[in-house]
C-alpha cells in the first residue's frame, strides 16, 4: 500500500476516528510523539540541545567505550525530519563534525570509514550555510575545526582546510 491509497482511505474517515488514530500513533511511536511535540511547541533551541546530546553518545557513551558513528548518525537524520531549521541542522552538523575531531584528538587516529563520515558532514554543513546565507554565523567554528586537525592524519586537516577555503574565501 502506497501514501495515495493511505491518504484515499484516510480522507474517508470522520475527524473522531483520525483523531483516535493519531491519538493511538503518539502513545505508541515515540518518533511520532517528538514529531507533534515539537509541531505544537516548536521550541527549536531545546529540541536542538537534545539532539546534540544524542550525537555526543555516539562518540562519547556514558558507558563503556565504544565508538558508534550510528547513534549520532540517526540522531541527525530524525532530527532532519523534525522540520527544523536550516541553520539548526548546520549547527547539529558542525556539532557531528566537532565531536568526531575532539575524538581523534582524545583516543588518536582511527580510520578513514571514520574521517571519511566527518569530512562529509563537514561539507554538508558548510554547503547549506552557504546556501541559507548564514555561513558567517558559523565561520569561526567551521575555522576551528580545521586549527584542530593540523596534526592528525590521513589526509583530514587538508580536506577539511579545502572545504572551508571553498566556502570561505
């Protein structure tokens, strides 16, 4: 069953029975919970502290040590399906990227897979800042984030340095 065949049935139904239904959606799913929480109270500041904290567990867990790129990874990808702001996803972004440096420069060199993740949010994050017309909010961390890589390897500091001289002229 596809989205037209769900909304064809839908558009069938009384406002008491969608309301019922949606009701059942927010007590069961939690992403659907947060999806209206943050839609009747749209408080993009916490929802973005929130989420950062999630991203941060996946480089640095409260317990034990294991790297897991995927918890930090999902935490953007929900997040993006909030309706955020741009500018809000380019700071959860440039967080993603500022964690994956302060990692490195905490535990040593890890792999390219690893860097390879961080370059592209790097990227990204520069990309829709250039594109929302706000990259000079976030030029000195996007600066930052290059002074801290000169030291670590596999090419990192010199692809970060390149994307931010493409962005930054």
């Amino acid at each position: 069953m596809g989205l037209r065949e769900v909304k064809s049935e839908l558009n069938k139904q009384d406002k008491e029975t969608l309301i019922k239904h949606i009701s059942e959606l927010y007590k069961k799913f939690k992403p659907v919970k947060e999806y209206f929480d943050f839609y009747l109270n749209p408080n993009e500041e916490e929802i973005l502290k929130k989420y950062k904290e999630m991203v941060r567990e996946g480089f640095f867990p409260k317990r034990g040590f294991a790297l897991k790129l995927s918890i930090s990874r999902k935490a953007i990808n929900d997040f993006k399906k909030l309706g955020t702001s741009e500018e809000s996803l380019v700071d959860l972004l440039l967080y993603y990227a500022e964690c994956g440096v302060e990692f490195t420069n905490e535990y040593g060199d890890i792999d390219e897979n690893f860097y390879t993740s961080i370059e592209n949010t790097y990227d990204k994050a520069l990309k829709i800042a250039e594109k929302e017309r706000v990259f000079e909010k976030f030029k000195n961390r996007a600066y930052s984030l290059v002074e801290e890589t000169v030291d670590i390897g596999w090419g990192f500091h010199d692809y970060l340095s390149e994307v931010y001289y493409k962005h930054y002229r």
